[in-house]
C-alpha cells in the first residue's frame, strides 16, 4: 500500500536535507537526554526508554567482543528518532 513512487517522492521531499534543512540540531549530550524519555512503540521492548534499549544494545556488542566502531553504532543507531 505505500510502496508507490508517489509515496517515495513524498518522503524523499519531506526528509531532504540536503540544503542544509535539518529536523533538529542537537548535541549527542542532549540527544541522549531526549531519549531518555522516549519509547519508541515500534519497538518490541516497548516500555523501556529507547536511550536504556541504546545502551544494551551497545553492551550486547562489545560483550560479544565486537570492534569499538560496531560498539557505537549499536549505541548511536535509534537516535534518528528524535534528531
């Protein structure tokens, strides 16, 4: 139902950003504080804020003996959500 090339143009307008347009402009520090209150109902693990679901996803990979690099993708990777 909306995978259509009218609905993808939409969205490709509503989310360019390539003029220098930007959602929202925000520290990591702040980003981080933001989500700490946020919960995310897309996401299986409902009512945990999604800054808690960050951090062990972060904690999954490097206990997992993962490379820093893929450490902090895992912790930066939901902060779209609020950016």
């Amino acid at each position: 139902r909306f995978q259509t090339i009218e609905f993808y143009q939409k969205m490709e307008e509503k989310f360019d950003f390539s003029n220098g347009n930007y959602r929202r402009l925000m520290t990591i520090e702040k980003a981080f504080d933001e989500l700490e209150n946020y919960v995310d109902a897309s996401d299986p693990d409902l009512e945990l804020p999604n800054l808690l679901h960050l951090l062990q996803t972060a904690e999954g990979i490097r206990r997992a003996g993962h490379p820093d690099w893929l450490q902090l993708t895992g912790l930066l990777h939901d902060m779209g959500k609020i950016m």
